[in-house]
C-alpha cells in the first residue's frame, strides 16, 4: 500500500484497499513520496501544528530546547509558508507516540531544511514528549484562516444540553467505541505502529444511527480512522447527542467522512456545503488540493469538479502558493486539460509547468514528463515567445523530440488559414491544442472596477455607466495579426442604463461585451467569451458565459465560490475559435 505517501493533508486513508483507485495515465507516483528530512505541521490547523520532521522511515518530533523565532522561521519557510507567527511551547497538538528526533537544535535561520541547522545526532534526546514544540506560519493573502477560526454547525434538539452532559460524562454509558489509527511508523518487528482511543457512549442514542451497529447484544465497535482524523472523532459523537459541533478547516474533511460513514446525512449535507464556502478562504491551498484528493479518495465526482474548478480558475496564485510544490501528479495533469484554465497565457503555463518537473527532479519519470508538458497548448503560445522557446525553455533538450513536433504544429497553426489547416489530414478542429483557455494578459483581456479604468456619463438620471474598450485580433492565429476588432465593454447596474444604450438586461448587475465591427466576414471564426468576477482583488469567484453580448449576474446566491460585499472586478475576456 502507499500509505506512506500521504502527507498530512491526504486525510482518511480508511478503506483505501477497497476503494478503486483509478488514476488512469500517470504512474502510481503520485505525490512523490516522503524524504529524508521532510517536515510537517502536526495535529493543527492549516498553518499550525507540532513539528515533525521525517528521518528513517519515521515521522518524529522536535524537543522545544532552545527554539526560538530563527528555527520556527527555517521550518515555515520549508514549507513554503511566507513566515513565521510565533513558537508554541506546552500547546496540545494530541498525542505523539513516535520518536523523538531532534533536540538542542540551532538554525540561522536562513537554512532552507530544518535537517540542515546543527544538532547533535538524530534521536539524542533527554526529552519527553510533553516538550514537543509546535509552531504557527503565517500565511499569505487573507489572514481570515489562519486562526482556524470555526463555523457553528446548530441544529440543537431537545434536551442538548443535558446530552451534551451525558456524554461529557459517560454516566452508565453501555456501548464502547474503540478508535484506532495508524501513526505511519513501523515499529521494531516491522509492522505499523497503532494508536487507540475508547470513548465510552450510550445505546439509545446511538441506536439512530444503525450503522453504529449499537443494538441489542453488542456492547462496542472499532473503528479505524487516520490520524489526523482521530482528533476530531470526539466532536463527531458529541454531534450525535447535541446535533452542534463547531467545524473548522482542519475538521471539517473528518468530519464529512465520519457522517458519511455512519449516515449522518444532515452533518455530512451541511458539511459539504461548508466546503464551497471555505475554499476561497485558504491562501496557502493546502485545503482546496487536499479537498480534491479526498474527493477522488471517495469518488465524489461532484466535490471533485467543485475542487478542481476553484483551483482552475486561481491556478496563477496556486502557482505562488505553498500547496504548487506538492500538488499530485494527477491534479496537474486534470488541471492541463482544462480549458477554463484562467492564465495570463500558454507561455505562462508552460513555464510553470517547466518549474514545478525542474522542482522534483527526478522523481518524476521523463515519460510522465513529456505527458505533463505535451498537454501545453502550444499552438496558443504567443508567437515571440514561440520563436525563443528552444533557447528560453528549460526543458527544451530533455524533451527535443517532443518540443519539436509541437513547435513545428504550432507554426503551422500560426501560418495557415483554417481552409488550408483543413486540407491537412492530421488538422482536427476538435483538437484542444487549436483551443483557447481563459487569457488574462494582453491583448484578449480587460478590466473594469468602479473606482477605476472608467468612463463616466452623466445621463437623464444622473447615474454613471462604466465602460471601457478593447482592441483584439480576431484570432490567435498569426495571420490574423493585423485584423483586429474593437470591444465595448460595460457593467450595468440600473434597468435605464441598458434602455440607454438600447439593450435588455435581465436583471443586474450585467456586463456586456459588444464588437463594434461587423464579424460577418469571420465566418468561421466563433467567440467563446467570458467575464471574471475577482473578488476583493484576491480569487476568482465566478467565470460566466457571454451570451449574445450580454452576462447577467445576479446577487451572491449567484456566485460559485462566496464574495464578501459583492466587491469585486470585472474581468472581460475575449476567446475566438475556429468552428
Ligand atoms: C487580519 O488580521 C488582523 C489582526 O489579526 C485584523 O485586524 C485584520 O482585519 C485581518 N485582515 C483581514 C483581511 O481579515
Ligand atoms: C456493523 O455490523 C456489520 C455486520 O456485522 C459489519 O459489517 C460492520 O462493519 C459493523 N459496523 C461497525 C462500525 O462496526
Ligand atoms: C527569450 O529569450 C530571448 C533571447 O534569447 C529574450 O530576448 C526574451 O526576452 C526571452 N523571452 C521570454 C519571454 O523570456
Ligand atoms: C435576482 O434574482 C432573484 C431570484 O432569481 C429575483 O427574484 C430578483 O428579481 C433578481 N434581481 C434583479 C435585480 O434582477
Ligand atoms: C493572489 O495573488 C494576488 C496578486 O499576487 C494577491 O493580491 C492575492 O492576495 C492572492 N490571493 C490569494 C487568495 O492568495
């Protein structure tokens, strides 16, 4: 089995065995597996935790003598934290059981690896456990997850209370539930270290739930769960005497699974709606990839599509992020497929997804290589950068075969016009690298605000229309270069604003986006545009479809991911393709 791979943002690994895994075109590599010297954040939340570095196989902890700001900062900055809140000394991050690995540590604080600071020698400890040291990152963009801070969950009953007292209790409890976790290390005889936890409950309470399997006769279960789910096993019961719980970032993938697991449909409903809702919230991306690989853990297609699209439409400050470097495979590769992929433009891509190969070296097969980056849309990448890719791409001679054949397409693609494309055999307008994704850099895009980039009329009310204008060519084929078309672009708030301009709105705001030449002679040419919604300046909250001219949007309900204050900026973006 691979659960060694799994960090500690792949959650759940129960029943991995069973479930079929299907990652059909990569190998099994998937999050290149744990090193040496490898460090985690333990028991936490999203940028928190007890530290906990990898060294022979096994995870182990970090005695606090000695730590101060300069090893906290080494071991946010390894984990590509932007920097260090403070050192937690005596906090309860649950309980650890492996190891001790180091103590009597002492970094510069320059050091890019904790395993690189000096120390006596692995494992030289007059430690215990209870002076573990944890440590808090700080994160970039929003600050709104770095407390972990919780969303109540209320849909309290009669008596909770006293329930809630019950349990707290365990008064004449008669059904025992015996959790179980795997720590990830091997003990001396080779098998994997278990550690348990008994919580004492009662029957009749959980006699609603028949898969907890407490009817007559039965006097307890066990029940295997990850580690990092074990923490929060507690609040799931609990849950089933008060129906509250506070969920937070680090709970809430437990928490969906456990009710999953034991059919408690009104938490795991309220559950997976809270995903949508934290997604934006997490700057460091470690919650939304995490969220995508439990999703493709348990087949949940819909939180899987839900996952992906967020990280789609945001994938330039995924690229920044702490989550990039350890990003699967897999989801990169369902990312390169995407056409709502929203990038400055293919060349960008292209370099990213050069970085990330360089980044892991050789754990990454040169076959698993050449798929990554010949799903580059190369017939899209902007003509200079086109001519100076085989001195400018890092990778052009590991693969020269490869970037060669593609490059060679792509002038084709560049040079010829769709009737002669088509004469060529091996030209299918179907195929994707003839497609556009979304393109945020010039010339195919722009942006309206309120406060800025507009222009104001005074009409009849005296209310302000915002409107701004965009000249594109009419394809991203070179030939095209010197065609160009001119766009208006407007936001409209007010039904007399539309009447005005001689347009139905259906409701408001909307955004239309009007050629102001006629298209006629570009027969063969269709545009596929869309508006962006960025919200507060720092993620992508919806992406939607001109139709006719017009994108009608229509208050919060409206919106994919969620947007404090409705404030957001109105990308316009124009996509032709040959149809
Ligand atoms: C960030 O945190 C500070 C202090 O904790 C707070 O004053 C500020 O409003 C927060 N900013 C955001 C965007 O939440
Ligand atoms: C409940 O009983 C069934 C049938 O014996 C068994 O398959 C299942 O694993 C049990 N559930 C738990 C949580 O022990
Ligand atoms: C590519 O390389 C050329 C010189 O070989 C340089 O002038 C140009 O700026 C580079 N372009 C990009 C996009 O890096
Ligand atoms: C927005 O949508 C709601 C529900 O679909 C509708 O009742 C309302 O009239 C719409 N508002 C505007 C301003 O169009
Ligand atoms: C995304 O990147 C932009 C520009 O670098 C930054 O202002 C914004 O805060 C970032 N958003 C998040 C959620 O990190």
């Amino acid at each position: 089995m691979h659960r060694n791979l799994f960090t500690l943002w792949l959650l759940l690994l129960l029943h991995v065995s069973g479930c079929a895994m299907k990652f059909n075109l990569f190998d099994r590599k998937r999050n290149p597996s744990l090193q040496e010297g490898d460090v985690r954040l333990f028991g936490g939340g999203v940028a928190d935790g007890r530290v906990e570095i990898y060294h022979d196989g096994k995870w182990g902890t970090v005695c606090d003598d000695d730590w101060d700001m300069a090893e906290a900062q080494v071991v946010c900055r390894q984990l590509r934290f932007p920097g260090v809140k403070s050192v937690e000394t005596g906090k309860d991050y649950g309980k650890a059981s492996g190891p001790i690995w180091l103590d009597d540590l002492k970094c510069q604080g320059t050091e890019n690896y904790l395993s690189t600071c000096s120390f006596t020698s692995w494992g030289a400890t007059d430690c215990s456990h209870k002076e573990d040291v944890g440590v808090i990152c700080e994160q970039s963009g929003s600050n709104v997850s770095s407390s972990d801070s919780p969303y109540s969950l209320d849909h309290s009953i009669s008596l909770s209370d006293e329930r809630a007292q019950l349990f707290d209790s365990a008064n004449s409890c008669d059904f025992s539930i015996s959790v179980r976790s795997v720590t990830g290390n091997t003990q001396e005889d080779g098998t994997p270290e278990v550690f348990g936890l008994t919580i004492c409950t009662h029957k009749l309470i959980l006699s609603q739930f028949p898969l907890f399997n407490a009817s007559e006769g039965i006097t307890g279960i066990t029940v295997d769960v990850s580690q990092t789910c074990q923490p929060h096993f507690s609040s799931f019961i609990r849950y089933i005497y008060t129906h509250k719980v506070d969920v937070t970032f680090s709970s809430v993938q437990c928490l969906h699974w456990l009710a999953y697991k034991f059919g408690v449909m009104q938490l795991q409903e309220d559950t997976a709606r809270l995903f949508t809702k934290i997604l934006p919230e997490d700057a460091s991306f470690h919650t939304q990839v995490s969220l995508y690989e439990y999703a493709v853990e348990t087949e949940d297609f819909v939180l899987q599509e839900n996952c992906i699209q967020y990280l789609a439409w945001n994938y330039q400050n995924l690229t920044t992020s702490p989550a990039w470097t350890r990003l699967s495979i897999e989801l990169l590769g369902s990312l390169l497929l995407r056409s709502d992929l929203v990038v400055p433009d293919e060349y960008f891509l292209l370099q990213t997804v050069e970085s990330w190969i360089t980044e892991k070296g050789n754990l990454i097969s040169l076959e698993t290589q050449a798929e990554l980056l010949s799903r580059i849309r190369f017939s899209m990448i902007p003509a200079k950068a086109l001519y100076n890719l085989e001195s400018n791409s890092s990778l052009y001679s590991t693969h020269r075969n490869m970037y060669r054949e593609k490059v060679l397409k792509a002038f084709q693609f560049n040079v010829l016009l769709l009737s002669n494309l088509m004469s060529n055999p091996k030209f299918d307008r179907e195929d994707d690298d003839y497609r556009t994704r979304i393109y945020t850099a010039e010339p195919w895009s722009t942006a309206l605000t309120h406060l800025q980039n507009r222009k104001v009329y005074r009409n009849q009310y005296d209310s302000t229309i915002t409107t701004t204008w965009l000249s594109t060519p009419v394809h991203n084929s070179l030939i095209f270069k010197s065609n160009t078309i001119r766009w208006e672009a407007n936001v409209f708030k007010y039904q007399h604003e539309c009447s005005n301009r001689g347009v139905r709105c259906e409701s408001f705001p909307s955004a239309r986006l009007a050629p102001q030449n006629r298209l006629t002679e570009w027969s063969n040419i269709l545009f596929r545009n869309r508006l962006l919604l960025m919200c507060q300046g720092k993620y992508i909250c919806q992406v939607q479809d001109f139709k006719n001219t017009m994108a009608t949007l229509n208050g919060t309900h409206f919106l994919t991911y969620p947007c404090p204050d409705d404030q957001y900026v109105y990308h316009f973006v124009v996509r032709p393709e040959y149809v």
